[in-house]
C-alpha cells in the first residue's frame, strides 16, 4: 500500500503539475512530464494518442486479462486566485477540476505496482487529454486506444469535493449525465418600437420559447426521470427604439438515459416550430450531441467497490451513491468497454468548489486514490 514516503512524492508531483496547467489538446509540458516519470519507472509506454494522449504498459502474469486505469490531463481556462505558493504560472489557465491530482495519483499507483510482484494481468495507465471539453476520450478511441490498450475492463475516478473526504462513490448504471448543446436562431422582421404591428418580434418570440422549454422537463418526463433544459445565453437587440431582426438563444440540456436525452430533443423542434407558427417568425434549432451518458456496468462496480473497501476500509463506501447531472468523456470510454466510473470524496472545504478560481486540490486523497488504483491492478481476477 501507499506509504508515506509516495504520498509526499505524490504531492510534489501534483504540485508541479498544478503549475503548469495546458488546456486540451496543448497538454505538451504535462505529457513530457508524465513521460519522464514513467520512464524512471521503467515503463514502456506509447505517446501521442490523440495528440498528446500516453498508454503506459505494465506486463502482468498473464493470469488475468489486461485492466486499463485512466486519468485526465487537461486544465481549465480560469484566471487562478488561490493564493498559494504552486499557484498557476500560466495565465487564464488552472487545474480547477483537480486532474493535476488524478494524474498524480495514477503515477503514484503505477510507481507502486511496478516496485511490486507482478499482478496478475497486464496493466495499462491511460492519460487522456481534453476531457473538459474537446472529447478526449473519443479522440483517444478512434486512435486506436483499444488495440494499443486490449483491456476487459477500464476504470477511471474524479476528486469529488461535494462528498466527505474518502467517501467512495459509485452508482451501478448512470453515474453521470449526457451533455448537448442548442443553438435557436429566431428570425422575425425587424421594426420600430413604436409600431410593433409592422413587423414580427423575435425577442417576444424568444422569451416565448425560453418558458416554453422549461416545460420539458416539468410536463413531458416522467417526474422519475432525471432530465434538464438550461437556456445559457439569450442575444437580441441593440437600441432602445428598434425590435431586433434576429435573436439567438443558446444553452445546453442533460440526461441520464439515452431515451430521456431523446425526448427532450424531439420536445424543443416541436416547441420550436409551434412558436414559430404562432408567432409568424423563422425558428431553426441546431441539437448537437455533446459527451453521452456515463454508464457504469453492474460487475465492475462491485470490482470497484470491493477495492475501494480493501484499500480504505468498507466504511467509506457510499451506501446511497446518486449520480450527477454534470458529464464526462470517459462515457465514450465505457461505451466500448465494460468498466466503471466513481466519486472518490474530497470534503466540503469551501475552497474546493470543482471550477472555482478559489478550488484547492485536497491532497490527503492522494494515497487513497493511488491505493484503490493498485488494488484493482492486484485484485484483477478473470
Ligand atoms: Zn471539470
Ligand atoms: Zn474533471
């Protein structure tokens, strides 16, 4: 298990890492970083993967399949105001999310499990880029991730600052939500103020359709069902005296099934074009598809589980887990490989807000995380 020594070595890692924080796909630096360690290591590994993606390989015994564990490398473009003395030296760049502790928690199991005998199947450790936004995770598949990286099951993990410190989290099923993104352009006929008649509002139009929305997930699901509709951004008009030509209403929804994420959709071109009818105005709906549900399966959750309870003791599992509305590239992942996705509880500090300027990583979770990544590798059985 993790000692004290590589908790400290850990946290120096973490540190410097916090230092210099690279957004997805310019994770240069971080990538460097993580491969001069693997190489002290001795680990083989392959780099490059959807730009600046590593797969380091640890042989096992050959008794078990290969056990893939992976973490994120990608910051945040927030100007950091914590104050310490590892604070960002990149401007209007930070690790908020804490992925410069998932990184070293991952270097800190594979320096551990590759001083120990040999577990049982082949391990890899996956640092994948861009999570936050950018797709990563898909990036990395549709490289080749899962021929360089043959595993039966994956694994990954997120410092969750809303659960108490070392509380470990995983749901069977959804863990986390899909994420998509909406554009709604409403054109209408542009006007003086003073006679409105002459021509057809697209503001009144819009904030017509902002309500109209909010009633997806309060009248069209099933109350049972999770599923949320956040207009972000309305944007119409310049003068006091004129109604606007056009109005663009942008924003996002969320879902924890495929079939919710569906309905949603099918309600807004529906809401869309009835208010276009109604109103006389152009409405076009533009529905991206985002990151997909994160689906955990039902054995390695109880994999997941069963290490957590052997590494920090079967106190410090959450007997009532529920997943979160926030989303995750790692859901590609685990649409191609079974596997699980979990909370690892960073207390409620109130500076460890996940994408505050103010969030501090809890660097006590550090071995935790380490120990429970170690144990799935030496826990792996058929
Ligand atoms: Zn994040
Ligand atoms: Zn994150």
């Amino acid at each position: 298990m993790v000692n004290a020594d590589l908790s400290t070595v850990m946290q120096s890692w973490r540190k410097e890492l916090h230092r210099f924080p690279e957004l997805g796909y310019q994770e240069f630096t971080t990538a460097e970083f993580l491969q001069a360690r693997l190489s002290e290591f001795g680990l083989e590994f392959f780099s490059g993967i959807a730009g600046t993606g590593i797969v380091a390989r640890l042989a096992g015994q050959g008794l078990s399949p290969a056990i893939g564990l992976r973490a994120d490398m990608d910051a945040l473009p927030i100007q950091e105001h914590t104050g310490l003395d590892y604070a960002s030296t990149n401007t209007g760049v930070m690790h908020a999310c804490g992925h410069d502790g998932h990184m070293a928690m991952l270097l800190g199991a594979a320096l551990e499990i590759s001083r120990m005998p040999r577990p049982p199947g082949d391990v890899y450790f996956i640092f994948q880029p861009a999570e936050e936004i950018g797709a990563g995770a898909r990036r990395m598949i549709e490289d080749g991730l899962f021929k360089i990286a043959p595993v039966e099951k994956i694994f990954g993990l997120h410092n969750w600052p809303d659960l108490p410190q070392g509380l470990f989290s995983v749901c069977n099923g959804a863990q986390m939500a899909s994420v998509d993104y909406f554009d709604v352009t409403i054109s209408g006929k542009g006007c003086h103020a003073a006679m409105p008649h002459s021509g057809n509002d697209s503001l009144l139009a819009a904030s017509q359709i902002h309500q109209m929305l909010q009633s997806i997930a309060s009248r069209n699901l099933d109350p049972l069902e999770s599923g949320v509709v956040s207009v972000t951004q309305i944007h119409g008009g310049e003068a006091y005296n004129v109604l606007p030509e056009t109005t663009v209403m942008r924003g996002c929804t969320r879902s924890l099934a495929v079939a919710v994420g569906r309905k949603i959709e099918a309600r807004m071109a529906e809401i869309c074009v009835g208010v276009a009818g109604s109103l006389g105005v152009t409405v076009q709906l533009d529905y991206r598809h985002g990151y997909p549900v994160l689906v955990n399966t039902n054995a390695e959750v109880t994999v997941a589980k069963s290490a957590a309870a052997a590494s920090f003791g079967g106190s410090m599992i959450d007997l009532a887990p529920s997943p979160s509305m926030a989303s995750e590239d790692f859901a590609f992942m685990l649409n191609e490989c079974p596997g699980a996705y979990a909370f690892l509880g960073a207390g409620d500090d109130t500076n460890s807000r996940l994408h505050s300027p103010a969030y501090r990583f809890n660097d006590s979770i550090l071995p935790l995380g380490a120990d429970w990544w170690v144990t799935l590798a030496h826990q792996n059985r058929g």
